[in-house]
C-alpha cells in the first residue's frame, strides 16, 4: 500500500510539473503505469524507482528507460552485443589464474617502460545490480566477507548521486610488507551505460587533510587507480540463472609486475595491487556463499542528490518508438523475479529461442565481420539524379584548424569509419556487426568557441559558415552543436555538408525532416579514445550511445540545414565523464562517429553519417563566441 500511494504521489507531482506544454503529460496520460491488481509489478515498480534513486538518475529515468536495458527485451529489436563498438588497441594476454579468475596483461605497450595496465576477470552468477551495490555498499561486515583491502570505508563526500570520496584503513598484518598501520583516500565515480553495463573509476585522492587531518599510528599511502566493468552475460536457452563478466582493471608499477611474472613466490603478491587484483575472487566466492544474492538485489543506501534529467519536446507519435524506449517496466533490471511478469505467448517464446540460436551462430563467424564493410550507398541517401557539388575544404574555415596528418596538435581529421563496428545487413537475424566504411557526408570545417552561457541556433549566426555564401550553395548542412559544460562553457560545433540534396523517402531524410522523438529514437554516436590516459578511456568507453535518450538533444530544421545542439549538461552523468576528459584534453587524440540508427531490413546495413578525430585539443584557444 505504501509503495502504491508513494508512486501515485510522484506521478501526481509529474504531471503538475510538467503539464504545461510538455510532451511528458501526454505520455502519462496514455500510457499511465497500472498499479492495480498486480501486486508484484507494484513491488517491482519500488525497486526500480529505488534503484535510480541510488545510481544517481533520480525518479524521472522510470519514463525515460530504454526497455532494451533489461532482461525481457524483444530479442527481434535492438539488442547490442556485450564488446564496444570500437575496435581498440589494447592487446590482452592471459598470465595467470588465480581461484577461478583469470589474470591479464596488456601487451601491446609493453615495451613502452611505462606503468602496465593489468586486469582481473571472472564470471560471477549474479545480476549486474547486485553485483554493482555489493561492490558499492561500504557496509564493514559484509565487506569483511570478500575485500582483503578496502573494507573499512566511511563516505566523505557524495556529489549528484553517483560520485563520491571514502576514507579507509587497513591493518597491515596481512600484507608483511607493511610495518605501520595505514590508512588512504580515494574518489568513486559510477555510471550505468545504455546497454546495462556499469562503470565504477577508482582514483585515489583527493588530499582531505581538513576532513581527515593525518591520524597518530597511521601512514597515508595511495590506492591504485583501478575500474570495475560488470556486463551481463547471455544465459543459455531455458536457463534463467544470471551470470555476470566482472572485470577489475588497474594500473602498477612495471618493476613490481614483471617480478612476479618471473617469480611467483615475489613480494607482489604482500602489495596493494595483489590484493586489488584478488577482489574479483573474493567477490565471486562471497556471491557463490550468499546463494540469495544471486537473484536478488541487496539493499544499499548510497545517500546521494537525484540528479535532473531533461525531457525533449517530441511527441510521443510513433508507436514503435514508444514501446522500444519508452516502456519502463519492459526495460526493468535483469534482477526481477520472473513470476513477476505475465506470461508471453508462445510465438514470442519461439521466436526468442530461434534468435538466441542464431546470435551463438553468430558467435563462431564473428571474425568475418572485421573483414566486411559497410559502405554508405550515396544514391540510397541522397538525390541519384543530382549532380554532386564540388565541395571546395578551401573554402570553408573554422576557429579549429585541420591538421595534416594524425601528429598534430590543437586540430582536426575526419578518419574513416573502418575502426568502428555497426550494424550489418542481416543484423536483425544474425546481430552481426561489420567493419563502417566512409562517412557519407563530409566534415568541411570545425569551430571551438568559449561561451559565458550554453548557446543554441549557432547555425543562424550572420556570421556562422552556413549563413555565407559559399554555406548558402551547398545542398545540404548537418550542425553537430556539442555543448560542454566546464568554467567557462565551451562549444565543438561540427559542419558536415552533402555534395547532393537529400533524398526523399531516405532514412536520413526521415532523421533530417521527422519529429524530435524520431530524431531522439535514432541519433547514435560512437566514441572513442585513440590515445590518452587509460583511465580516461574506460571512462568513455567504446558503445555507441543514443544520445537523444543520454542528454537534452535540441534540433533546428531551417533551408538547407539542420543544427543538433546536444546538452552534454543535462546529464550529471555525462557532465562528470566529460569532466574528467577535459582535465586530459590537452593529452588525448578522441574519435567520434554519428550515425542513424537502423531498426528495419530496408535501413539496414548501417552507414556512419560522419567522423571527426580530435587530436589534443588546447583549452586555451578556443574563440569567444559573440552574440
């Protein structure tokens, strides 16, 4: 009864909030949550308005699921394979196993002298959730139970629900190496990406010498920085037992490494780096005592803000769309007890099966995919009959430069598509992925401004490049407007043109001339880092992410443009990865690819739209931006 009155209270409060002139009435309106007679969609319904509460995405997210996250999502609709859809560089080898967990190094920068990035994995029989607020509860006794190291922990500080700092202690008794009492402070920052996966960046510091002044019998030292990555696991066909791929991934000292290589009665294995690499052990131990936690969600508090999540003004007009991102019980967490749902029909249950068997097919050709391509058909997309313009790069400048080559600094390069994987011809029978090929638009020019305040409509500037001349004659504009929130406010405007108009009927005509929810449903971007700091990397990650579901996307249909002004603000989430990359900016070379997501046989195989490589880009020259 309690849980019913609490969610008719917030929807209440919804719909005050929100009536005036938001798309958001209207979807409660139509397609209110049941609450009657179902007590145990009730109970599930608390969960997971609990569970966003603690990861920081505050009670709005319910209506903003995307309904592939769980467990139940339609296996003949988006369904994203676990690896990135980056290729990266990173080469991992396996060195040993340690309890069932299997121990890596990444050799493919070995011999740089510099500090290894080494990783432990396991395959643990649980839900990412649980998995995810068992490593987060701070609670000393069950931490007691499967952490050697950080298991006397006190919160700090929390910020926006997902980042905080802790203070620990440790004895060192069982790590010899040590002869006083220490004790070390280091910040967690987490995430959940839109496929499920979680994200926990251990850093140590920062210094908290007012909060926590050096204490008499301890010594201050450092904790490794370190990652959790959890990703759930398919399960065989008739199974509903979870598994999950836990990976722990931290960074050390390469004397320290390499010793124990050669030798494994070393003194690595009396350090902080063993005991962090030996987590995922106990981890996987602890849940295979607990059997209760395989299934169920244990109760961490994590005291934290709800962070503000922003709606788009789209209308909730197509009907697919709706059920595939809108749907929030659909897309509750892998955790919910299956009595808890109705049962399907038969044909469902047949169909899931028979794509089940084909995605293991597909497993044992995966290699193929990165020797195919997918190519964009120009004449698919743009007008066949229309002579393509000669697109002059001479003749379009912006604030940011184009380099020469990879080398450079303080510019940009549009690279091909060839190191990211989308989705190929058959994707929706096979989930295969394929090699992308060229963009199909071209990337003439990009500006970096420096802005007092997030600006909107760049395009409509009389001094913007599609309001010149030369801007004016080109038959087709898309304005990628990335606002970064940071002190001052920067924009990365990118400007792709068309050599022809767009084709009507086309996918991208529909993108270019549909509805915001239609452009929200299907604007997909894919990044990665190509160099920079490790840490940095995991943090922003390889999957494609739609980024009208992740942030506030605006968009601006005006003559032969559209301008996307993409709100990275709007998400707590976003705004604290891209705060820890601006803090590396000047130190990393970043590709990002767009494209429009494909759903249907005829929009498949996927095309990448365009591309931009990023190579360290300097704070300080950005250009004030003057309205």
């Amino acid at each position: 009864m309690q849980n019913k009155l609490f969610m008719k209270g917030f929807f209440h409060n919804q719909m005050v909030q929100f009536k005036q002139g938001c798309s958001l009435y209207v979807y409660i309106i139509h397609y209110r949550i049941n609450l009657e007679g179902h007590r145990p969609r009730v109970r599930r319904y608390a969960h997971e308005l609990k569970k966003l509460i603690r990861i920081g995405q505050g009670p709005e997210m319910l209506l903003r699921q995307s309904s592939d996250l769980g467990a139940r999502v339609r296996p003949d609709r988006y369904n994203e394979v676990d690896s990135g859809d980056a290729i990266e560089a990173h080469e991992w080898k396996c060195v040993r196993t340690i309890n069932g967990v299997r121990i890596f190094e990444d050799v493919a920068d070995s011999q740089s002298g510099k500090g290894v990035l080494v990783k432990s994995v396991g395959v643990i029989d649980a839900t990412a959730d649980t998995l995810f607020e068992v490593i987060l509860n701070i609670d000393r006794h069950q931490r007691y139970e499967w952490d050697t190291l950080t298991s006397d922990l006190e919160v700090i500080d929390s910020y926006d629900g997902h980042y905080d700092v802790v203070y620990g202690t440790y004895d060192p008794k069982y790590l010899t190496r040590w002869h006083s009492k220490r004790d070390f402070v280091f910040s967690r920052q987490w995430f959940r990406g839109q496929d499920g996966t979680y994200t926990i960046l251990q850093l140590p510091g920062p210094a908290l010498d007012k909060k926590k002044p050096p204490r008499s019998g301890y010594r201050r030292t450092k904790i490794n920085p370190s990652t959790w990555e959890i990703t759930s696991l398919n399960t065989p066909i008739g199974s509903n037992a979870p598994k999950c791929l836990v990976t722990q991934m931290l960074e050390m000292h390469s004397s320290q490494w390499f010793g124990w290589k050669q030798n494994h009665c070393s003194k690595f294995e009396k350090s902080v780096p063993y005991a962090l690499l030996c987590q995922v052990a106990g981890l996987k131990e602890y849940i295979g005592a607990n059997p209760a936690l395989k299934f169920e969600s244990v109760t961490t508090v994590i005291h934290s803000k709800i962070s503000d999540v922003s709606f788009s003004n789209g209308e909730y007009e197509d009907a697919e769309v709706q059920d595939e991102f809108y749907d929030a019980i659909a897309g509750n967490s892998s955790s919910s007890s299956s009595e808890d749902e109705e049962s399907d029909n038969d044909e469902e249950h047949g169909n899931k099966d028979m794509n089940v068997k084909l995605k293991n097919v597909s497993w044992a050709i995966a290699s193929l995919a990165l020797k195919r391509k997918s190519a964009p058909d120009a004449n698919k997309e743009l007008e066949p009959t229309a002579t393509p313009m000669i697109i002059d790069p001479t003749q379009f400048h912006g604030s940011l430069h184009k380099g020469k080559d990879d080398t450079g600094t303080n510019c940009w390069t549009s690279p091909s598509g060839s190191g990211f994987m989308i989705r190929g011809k058959n994707y929706l029978k096979d989930n295969m992925k394929v090699m992308g090929g060229d963009p199909l638009l071209k990337l003439i020019a990009v500006d970096w401004f420096k802005v007092d305040q997030t600006i909107d409509g760049i395009a409509l500037h009389p001094r913007s490049l599609v309001q010149s001349e030369v801007g004016k004659k080109l038959p087709f504009i898309l304005v990628i407007n990335l606002q970064v929130p940071a002190k001052p406010n920067y924009s990365l405007v990118l400007y792709y043109a068309a050599d022809r108009p767009v084709k009507q009927s086309s996918l991208l005509a529909k993108f270019v001339d549909g509805s915001d929810m239609f452009r929200d449903a299907r604007f997909k971007l894919i990044p990665s880092i190509v160099e920079g700091y490790w840490m940095v990397k995991r943090a922003v990650g390889t999957k494609a992410c739609l980024l009208g579901k992740a942030v506030t996307c605006k968009y601006l249909r005006r003559d032969n443009f559209l301008e996307i002004d993409v709100d990275i603000g709007s998400s707590s989430v976003a705004r604290s990865v891209i705060g820890l990359v601006m803090g590396y900016v000047t130190s990393i070379v970043v590709d990002l690819v767009i494209l429009i997501e494909a759903r249907e046989d005829a929009e498949l195989p996927e095309y990448i739209l365009g591309t931009v490589r990023l190579n360290r880009v300097r704070l300080d020259s950005a250009v004030h931006f003057e309205i």
